[in-house]
C-alpha cells in the first residue's frame, strides 16, 4: 500500500482533502494532509516557496514514509514537483491535480495569465498576500453553494513570496513518475509546460469532468484515482 502526502492549492490547509483522506486510508493507504506554513493554523510565519519546499520534504522525513505518493493540488504543484526529487527513493510516483508544475528559475507569478506584474501588483496592495477567493468565482466548476462556502470559510491569505520565488530544480521533472489529472471545467488542455511533459514516458494524463477543486465536488472519484496512480509506481 502507499502513503500519500497531499498538498492543497493556493489559501486551503490539510482540511481540504477531508473527504479524500478516509477513502484513502479505507483503501488501505497511508494518507498525510498538511497545511503549509503561512496558511490555515500556520498564518503569521513568513513563507516563500522554498519554506513550502522543506514542509513537503519534512513531513516526509519526519514521519520516515515509504512509496510515498505526492500529490499537489493547483499552485501546491510547483512546491511538491520540487519535493519530489528531493525525498530520493522515498517516491513512488508524484500526481499533480489540476495544478501548475515548476520550471527551474520560474514562479508561480511568471507564469500567471494575467502576466506576473498583474500578480505581484495585486500582492503588493494586499499587504504581501494574495487574497482569497470570493464565492462567484467558483461559478461553473462543480461546486455546490454549500461547497464554496465551506471553502470561502476556510481559505487564508496566501503569503505572496510563495508565489515570486523561482523554482529550483536539479533533474528534469519529465524523469519522475507522474500522473497529471486536468479537470475539464477549468479549461480542456493542460498548460504548455505540462504538454510538453507529458510527452514522457514517465507521464500519464488522467482527465476528470468536474472542476478545479475535485476534492471537494468528486472527492470519492479523486480518491480513485489516486489509489489507481499509486498502482504504476
């Protein structure tokens, strides 16, 4: 069985995969959420990318977990994407849900569709964070009005160096075991960085017709599909 290491998106903490987690471990899996500091019970300590890096890899070690399965959901991809290579033969496979991946001396903020300056201006007048979400912004991804209230509730300001500092990668993420899920509701093809590693042989694609955040509007079918990822490593 596997452990899994789940790492909720921008402004969400472990409590987002409430719902995943007892699927997980029904199944007979080992399931680790954590919250990232700067968010959730953790807000008030300063956090860039590299702090989120270490919580990831931390976790691991602390717990000394084996065939780990990393999953990081949306902006977490970037920080479990570099974690990944970093637990050594810890990993068993890494699955990144709906979620940007990490390009070495790229940021979050680099590849925003706004483009970065919009990001970090939005930043700079919120006093260093990115602030969360309000409740029509959630309109056509999956979600129930009960959903998008527990998720409007529970989101924090997200600590803003998390989302400017640049990556660092020392191998290839093409050369890690991967699963991308892409939830059709947010948009029907992958990013072109993600196109291009799924061009590996190392890559798959699962594709799920829900939103950006399955673990709340699919957590049972989501919990599948990690159970089935965990099976290829």
């Amino acid at each position: 069985m596997a452990t899994y290491v789940l790492v909720a998106g921008a402004w969400l903490g472990s409590w987002a995969w409430d719902e995943v987690v007892p699927e997980l471990r029904a199944a007979g899996h080992g399931a680790h959420p954590i919250t990232l500091t700067g968010l959730g019970d953790k807000q008030g300590v300063p956090a860039g990318q590299q702090t989120h890096v270490r919580d990831i890899v931390d976790e691991v070690e602390r717990h000394d977990l084996r065939d780990v399965v990393l999953v990081g959901h949306s902006y977490a991809g970037i920080p479990v994407g570099q974690a990944a290579e970093r637990i050594g033969d810890r990993l068993a496979r890494v699955v990144f849900v709906d979620s940007e991946v990490p390009v070495d001396g790229g940021s979050f903020a680099s590849g925003w569709w706004q483009g970065r300056a919009a990001l970090e201006a939005l930043i700079a007048d919120n006093g260093g964070f990115w602030p969360p979400l309000t409740p029509d912004d959630y309109e056509g991804q999956g979600l129930g009005d009960e959903q998008v209230a527990r998720i409007v509730g529970g989101s924090t300001p997200h600590p803003g160096a998390t989302l400017t500092e640049p990556a660092a990668l020392s191998r290839p993420l093409g050369e890690l075991p991967a699963t991308y899920i892409k939830c059709l509701l947010d948009g029907p093809e992958p990013n072109d960085d993600v196109t291009e590693l799924l061009t590996s042989e190392h890559w798959r694609l699962v594709e799920m017709d829900t939103g950006h955040w399955p673990m709340f509007s699919q957590p049972r079918e989501l919990a599948g599909i990690l159970h089935r990822a965990a099976a290829r490593s």
